[in-house]
C-alpha cells in the first residue's frame, strides 16, 4: 500500500495515491477536451490535448463510444447527448439552484429583467440557475451567458471578476500566469495590471459591473453569494440591455434588490 498524497492544484483536493484512479482520470479529461470551440476532434488532438499516446488516445476513445457517450464518422470524434445525464442530475439534485430559482423568477417578474446565479470553475463561470423575462425568452436578451451550463470566461464577466475577487493577491496572480486574458470585444480588458486593478476595485465595492466585456450590447451587474461560513460559493447577476440601461440605474435600482437576494441566500446556504 502507498501512502503517498496526491494534491489538485486546481481545486486543492488531496487523495492518497492508492485511492487514485488514473484510468477514469484521464477519460474524464478526454471529455472535457470537447467543447463550443471544439466540437469535433481526431485521435491526434485529442492525443495533443491529453498527453496521451495516440494508441491511448484511440483506446479511450473508443471505449468511450462503447459506452455512448462519444459518437464516430471513424475520423472525428463528438459528444453525444449521454453525457447531459451529469448536468441535469446536477440541476435537479443540487441545492443552490433549487433555493435560487424561485428567487430569480420574482426578480425578473419585477424588474423586467435577466438574472443568474453563477459558480466559478478554474478560468470559467457556469450559470445554475437563470430567469429570464416572458417577453424576451425568444429575443436577443436571452445572451449568451444567461443559458443553463454555459461555460463563460471568468474575467470578461461581472460574475467572474466578482468571484476572482475571493483570491488573493497571489491566487490572483497565478490564475492569471495560468489563464491568458483574450479579447473578446472592444471593451474586454487584457491588460494584467488594470485587470488586477479592476478586481480590487470590485472587492472593495463588494459588486461589479461589467459593460460590453464579453457580449456587445450587454450590460451586467453581480454581487456575491455567500454562505453561512461566510464564503463566497457563487455570484448573482443581473443581465440587460446596454442601449435600455444604465449603470447609476442598475446601482440605485437593481443593487439593493440583488443585495437582499444575497443575503437570504446566505441564511439557507
């Protein structure tokens, strides 16, 4: 038996090393090779992408397709609607999103408005509950990042700076060394040093704004959601209109009202 740990820098899990299975490890990481950006991929990316010898590569992948979670043209590779088994049991099973959702339907029924709750997942943040005016279910104000399981970059959104924020000075730094900052419009800050800038700011107001970072046209504002313990475990935000809306309104109307979502959250957390 070892008695070795093994440690996640990501997550900063810790496991002993007998407890580690490196088989499911590395299918997992298969899977999340597949993404909106890279939808199809051969034996020789995702060999790349993993680190896995091509014979590996293809023995996991078929395996993979065995089980029906991957599907074939015998070039390329995609993920097949087996693998939504994990995200809606989640939905369906996971706290957070029950207490909130009906929290967000009176927000948006009152306001008029798009709301999420969003948590962080290493350079990305995940909507796991959304609520989303009548009238614009169908129109452009359902963005992007108001869709259930969306993967967004952190540092282009108001949910995502806000959540950075919990880092240190040091997290911060190596998340950054660890994540590049793209451009994604006009308005998506990339320089490092106004971005950390922007992050203290952000902890210091205790909410953030963000005006065309990741989505032209769009406007957002966030605030964190913490739990009893008094840490931040996910982000609210609330979606609109750049063109339709402005940030004095957004502080003086929509602050307060996503200020007392966050703290009734925080007493069933």
């Amino acid at each position: 038996m070892r008695n070795e740990l093994i440690s996640n820098a990501k997550n900063k899990e810790v496991i002993q090393y007998d407890d580690y299975i490196a088989g499911l490890a590395k299918g997992l990481n298969l899977l999340e090779c597949f993404g909106v950006e890279r939808q199809k991929l051969n034996v020789t990316q995702i060999a790349e992408r993993t680190g896995l010898s091509r014979s590996a590569a293809r023995r996991y992948l078929r395996t993979l397709k065995f089980l029906g979670y991957l599907d074939t043209d015998e070039h390329f590779y995609w993920l097949t609607y087996k693998v939504l088994r994990f995200s809606s049991a989640y939905l369906s099973s996971a706290y957070l999103p029950k207490v909130a959702q009906p929290m967000l339907n009176l927000l948006s029924i009152k306001t008029a408005l798009s709301y999420s709750v969003t948590v962080l997942d290493e350079h990305e943040v995940v909507p796991v509950a959304k609520s989303v005016p009548q009238q614009n279910e169908s129109s452009k104000m359902s963005p992007l990042g108001i869709h259930l399981g969306n993967r967004l970059p952190a540092y282009a959104t108001s949910t995502g700076k806000i959540l950075l924020s919990r880092l240190s000075h040091d997290e911060l730094n190596q998340w950054l060394a660890q994540y590049p900052l793209k451009r994604l419009t006009p308005f998506t800050i990339i320089d490092h040093q106004k971005f950390i800038n922007t992050i203290a700011t952000v902890q210091k107001q205790d909410y953030c704004i963000s005006t065309e970072e990741h989505e032209l046209g769009i406007i957002a504002l966030a605030v964190p959601i913490l739990n009893m313990q008094g840490d931040t475990v996910a982000a609210l935000n609330c979606i609109g209109s750049s063109h339709r809306i402005t940030e004095t309104y957004l502080i003086q109307n929509i602050l307060p009202q996503l200020k007392q979502v966050a703290h009734d959250l925080r007493a069933i957390l």
